[in-house]
C-alpha cells in the first residue's frame, strides 16, 4: 500500500502509449490476414502482452525492431487439428474477439483467464456463436470455455440484448467466416473500432441506426501499416485531474478521438469542464489533441442508461470529477459495471464513503454529492482493478494529506506508465 498525494498543479504536453482496444483488434485480427500488419506505438500494457502470446500459440510470427515497432505475420495455415489451449490472463477483449475468430477455425480450442476473468461473463458470446454453427461449451456461463471451430459458418441476425464492443466483434469477426450476411442490431452504440478496422481491410460493411451487417466470408490482405493513437480512456484520467488541480493546463498529443470513445469529454463540459479537442489526422482512425484547464466550478450531472455503452471505461474517471462537483450527480443504467475487472460501483462507492464524500448505491449505479476536499489520510482498496487504481490515484491529489492506496501494480494490465508519467505531472509523492 502506497501513499500517493497531494498534488500539485501542472501545465505542459504529454504522449500516452497506444490506445488498447486498438491494440487488441490489430493483433487478433492478424489471424484472418493474409500478410502483415506493421503497427507502431503499440500498447505495453499486460492485456495487450496476452493478445500477442495468444496468436503467437496460434502459429503468428512477430518480429521486432530497434524502432520500436512490430511485424505481424498471420498463420501460414488458417487451421488447427490439435487441441489448443490459451491462457487469456485478465483480457475480458482477448477472450471474447479470439472466441469469435477460433468459432471459424477448425480444430478445439480452450480459453482459460485469471481469477478475475473466470468471474466475468461468457454465455453472452457463446449464444450468437452457437447460432452460427461452432460448439462452444462455457463453465458455468463463464470461463473455462471450449471451442470447437467450424470452417464455414452461418451468418445470422442477432439482438443484442446489451451493448457490448467485445459482443459486437466476437460476432463480426466470426460473420467474416460465414456465407451470407451477418447483421447485428445493439440497443445503444458502442465503440466501433471494430467495423472500422474491418472497412480499412476491405470488408463489405454497412453501419446504420445502431444496426451492423457484414457480407462474408471476407479474408483480407496484403501488408498495411498502422500508426496507433494514443488510449483515450488512459487520457481521462489526466484530463480529469487537470480539471481539478488549480494552475493546471494540460495537452495530450496524438490521441484517439473516435465519436464512440470521446462522449467523456461531452460530459465533463456539461459539468462546465474547460475542455477544447481538435482533430489533426485522419488516417483509419482519427487523431488529434485535447487540452484540458483547471475548471474551479464544476456542477453536477446525470449519466442516463443510453450513454453508459459510450462511458463504460471513462466512468471511474468521470465519478472523480463527480466528487468535487457543485450538487448531486446520478449514474443510471450502468450495472455492467459490476461484472468488470471488479465490481465498480461497490468499489468507488465503499471507496468514497471511506474518503467522507456522500454516496448512494443502488443495483445499477450511485448519486455522488460533491464535496471541496478530503481532509485527512484514508486507505483505499483497488481489488486488483487497474482503473480503480488509477481513479484513487486523483482522489489522492485532491486530498489534504495524501491517500493510501493498494495493488499499484495493477495499472500494468492496462497503462504501465501510468505512475511514471501522472506523479511527476502533477508533482505528488509515492
């Protein structure tokens, strides 16, 4: 347990690692390329490790340079007759977009996770891909999870009952197996790096009113290169803590802002957030910066069920924000916080309460009621939760005397450099 804060205010540019989902998406998605993916500013973070250990079982190469970028090279065979087992660590992404890809690659598969993704649900991947014709048996509607792949698939029609990205790609990568066309209806959007990666590649996609359809079977390829855009949900965490410092202005280079991952930022300026964004590329994502200034008034919001889908990682870092906020802030709708690396709102609410700031937890989400400042030591518990860890970390700059906080290690799984660059930014011990 560490002792993190307070801080101080910070102005000057910073550079993120690339963003995760994409990270993720570009190595799985080597597994149905013939050729290569050149990728640049690839994440570090241990999730993105498991990603890339997990194509390499599956007979990928990967090679290196002094430049720090990597080559990926699919599998020269795009099948597999033995029995494979892969380890998908704490990846919730890793296992369900590879569940999708192995779904249309002949042979057994077994995924297996840590404690913490043994405890997150399957059941809602295993359901489309059972339609579609591969034999996937879960544990318990969790992890462990078997695969028996099929060389051709049937395309389907589903109704996601839940918003979910990692759904969403497991069924669209599985469709660019399947003969026919696969359309997928969500009831509010999610992140679509998906769909975009797929159109760069040449899939024929269409994407209209929250409805996606995918004609198959689609193989792509050739050799691409990909500059990755820094992680935006990493970004939040510093935005937020830019907004809540005083003296501080802060500018982060290079980062994604696709519409599906940015709503945070839309939130935070109803807040009254001195936020500016502009786009500087627009290659197969867009790219720019956001520049974020301390905002001593910030007021009270609501986030509605319908923009959860859009906030699901930003949320912790948006709560921070909540609780120096003027009034009572409402977070609705958002119970897939609970099925997490941890169960988020029982972890921010025992953590707030623990810090004296005034707190409701219901089933799907909690009221914050401002406060101005945590006034003496507390010791908080991530449970392991690399976002907790890192949302603790700003409730510690605002404090009088500093915060204990647990597990700092945990932030490896998504943003390794998260400590190396927050504590000296905003100038807090550790």
């Amino acid at each position: 347990m560490s002792l993190i804060g307070p801080g101080k205010g910070f102005k000057g540019s910073i550079s993120l690692a690339g963003d995760k989902s994409i990270s993720h998406r570009l190595i799985l998605f080597s597994l149905l390329h013939h050729g290569s993916f050149k990728l640049r500013n690839l994440s570090a973070c241990d999730d993105v490790k498991t990603s890339l250990a997990a194509i390499k079982t599956l007979g990928a190469t990967i090679d290196r340079d002094n430049t720090e970028e990597i080559t990926i090279r699919g599998p020269d065979k795009k099948t597999a007759a033995e029995s494979v087992e892969i380890f998908c660590g704490n990846s919730g992404t890793t296992a369900r977009l590879l569940s999708g890809i192995l779904a249309g690659l002949p042979g057994r598969f077994v995924l297996t996770g840590d404690n913490s993704l043994s405890q997150r649900p399957m059941q809602r991947i295993a359901d489309p891909l059972s339609m579609m014709g591969a034999e996937i048996k879960t544990t318990k509607s969790k992890l462990p999870i078997e695969i028996i792949g099929q060389s051709r698939l049937n395309p389907i029609t589903y109704q996601m009952p839940v918003a979910s990205a990692q759904v969403k790609s497991a069924i669209l990568v599985a469709a660019t197996r399947a003969a026919g066309t696969t359309t997928i209806s969500e009831p509010s959007p999610s992140r679509d790096h998906s769909e975009i990666l797929l159109a760069h590649l040449g899939a024929k996609l269409q994407c209209k009113d929250n409805q996606i359809s995918l004609d198959g079977p689609f193989l792509s390829r050739g050799d691409y290169c990909f500059n990755i855009p820094a992680d935006v949900s990493s970004a939040a965490f510093f935005v937020v803590a830019a907004l809540l410092i005083p003296q501080s202005e802060i500018s982060i280079e290079n980062v994604l802002l696709n519409p599906t991952r940015t709503h945070f930022l839309q939130v935070l300026k109803r807040m009254g957030a001195n936020i500016q964004t502009s786009i500087t590329a627009n290659n197969f994502e867009l790219t720019g910066t956001i520049k974020a200034a301390y905002s001593p008034k910030l007021q009270s919001t609501d986030i509605l069920p319908e923009e959860v889908p859009a906030l699901i990682d930003e949320i912790p870092a948006i709560s921070t924000a909540m609780a120096f906020a003027k009034g009572v802030s409402t977070i609705k709708g958002a119970q897939e916080l609970r099925v997490k690396e941890s169960d988020r709102i029982k972890v921010l609410c025992e953590a707030f309460r623990a810090c004296g700031i005034k707190v409701e937890e219901n089933d799907e989400g909690y009221s914050i009621t401002g406060t101005e400042e945590i006034s003496s030591e507390h010791r908080l518990k991530t449970y392991s939760d690399h976002r907790m860890a890192a949302a603790f970390s700003i409730l510690a700059l605002k404090s009088k005397s500093g915060i204990f906080v647990e597990d700092l290690d945990s932030v490896k799984i998504s943003f390794p450099e998260f400590f190396s660059i927050f504590l000296p930014c905003f100038n807090a011990r550790l």
